[in-house]
C-alpha cells in the first residue's frame, strides 16, 4: 500500500472516530466504566485461578527504530497468597513462586534460584518486587485485590469502542487515558468477563512504545501446589543478588536502558 494511500486510511478513520462520536457520550463513558468494574468485581470474587499468556514489549533504540520482544508463559493464582507465575522468552526463562511465606525466584537457564523469606498476601509481594527487587511480574494490574480501583486511578479519558475478538473469544472493547499514558482492555463477553488483552502505551516516552498482553486458557479455580523444590543441581544464590538478575526479565544483557 502506498503512503499517500495509507494517510489517506488513516485519515479518514480519525475523522470518522471524531464525527461519529454519540451524542450519549455520557452514558457510553458510564457502560464502559460498569463493564470494568464488571469485570473486576468476577476477578475478585475468584478464590483460584489460573491462565497462560502471551506479551509482548516494544523498545525504542537510539536511532529510533522500535524493537519488540516477545514472551509466554502461566500464571496460577490462590487469593490472598499464594502465587506462581512463569515467563519464557528469548533471553530469560524465569519462575516466580510464593506460598505465602516465601518467595522463590528460579532462573532456569543458569539453573540458580533466590529464596527469601516475605510473609504476606501476593498482593504485597508484587508491590515489593516491583519497588524494591525492580521486578515487575507481568500484567501484575489485573492480579490486584480490586482490578478496578488500580485500573481507573488517575484516569482521565474512557471510551467503549465496542467489541472486537481476541483468540476467537468475542470481547469488549475499552480505552483509557491517563495523563502519563493510555491504556486497552478487552474483555470476554458473557458468564465469564475475564481480560483477554491488556495493552499499555507510554505516551510521553520516544516513539509511544507499547506493552501487549493476551490471555488464553483461563479457568476459574484450580489445585495448584506451590511448594517449590529445587532442581537438581540447583545452586541456590544469596538475596542480595535477586536485583542484579538481568536474565530475570525481558531484555538481553546488551540492551542498556537509557533516560
């Protein structure tokens, strides 16, 4: 498709976002804020559940060419603590696992595993792991207490642009504005309003790059055991070398996070 032709596309659906906008606007921002908090309210009702997923993470080089680097992995929860998540992907094949009392982080490629003790709900424990350890697990939003409250802080702007279909599953469809980003979701129609795709985009950094997660395989409930026992020849590392890890998350060792 030529640029000029491509403008043109592009063009024309901005116009026609902006005229077709309803004159029910209200009522539109006011169903797509129900089916979140619809949403939220079935997330938090789950004692047990478990999903796979499949994410993606966009970076910008230097020269401004975006990158995306992909990753699958599981994650099974058991409200209010206890945890499993795994992500595999080109540079890192990683677990974490928590029983309520202690974190492991598994790095299974070098065949090395962190301990430490962390008493509490998972939910304290994805705060800590992002603040302190700056290992954020992925789309740790939609595993919060109250999915809805987390979501719509600081939210600014809400669309509901309808349904669309995500893994053969018909979804709706929503958008979200924050001052410092935008954010998508879509949500599984019927008895079951699960989150299919969660998209965030950072607005104010170079290029907008985005993080995509899809989820598939989700079942509520579950009989998960997180107990963990080492691999054999496991060599179990100190604490203090969780946060320099970097085969932990999505970028290879020759990436370096600029400003």
């Amino acid at each position: 498709m030529s640029s000029t032709k491509f403008r043109t596309i592009a063009m024309a659906c901005a116009v026609g976002l902006s005229l077709g906008a309803p004159a029910g606007a209200n009522a539109a921002e006011a169903e797509a804020k129900a089916l979140l908090k619809a949403m939220s309210d079935y997330m938090g009702a789950q004692q047990a559940f478990s999903l796979s997923y499949d994410s993606s993470l966009e970076v910008v080089t230097p020269d401004k060419q975006k990158l995306m680097l992909a990753s699958s992995g599981t994650i099974d929860a058991n409200r209010p603590d206890k945890l499993r998540v795994t992500r595999t992907g080109g540079f890192a094949d990683v677990e974490f696992n928590f029983d309520g009392k202690t974190l492991t982080v598994m790095g299974k490629n070098r065949n090395v595993y962190v301990q430490a003790d962390m008493p509490g709900t998972y939910y304290q424990l994805i705060d800590d792991l992002r603040d302190k350890f700056h290992k954020p697990l992925p789309g740790a939003d939609l595993l919060a207490e109250n999915v809805n409250d987390v979501l719509m802080e600081g939210v600014t702007d809400v669309k509901d642009l309808g349904s669309g279909v995500i893994g053969g599953k018909e979804c709706d469809h929503l958008a979200f504005r924050t001052a410092e980003l935008d954010w998508q979701i879509w949500i599984a129609q019927g008895d079951q309003p699960y989150p299919c795709r969660y998209v965030i985009t950072s607005t104010k950094a170079d290029q907008a790059p985005q993080y995509t997660l899809d989820v598939r395989d989700f079942k509520a409930g579950g009989t998960a055991d997180f107990a963990f026992t080492p691999p054999e020849g496991a060599k179990k590392l100190d604490v203090a070398e969780l946060k320099a890890m970097r085969d932990l998350g999505d970028l290879p060792e020759n990436f370096k996070i600029g400003e």
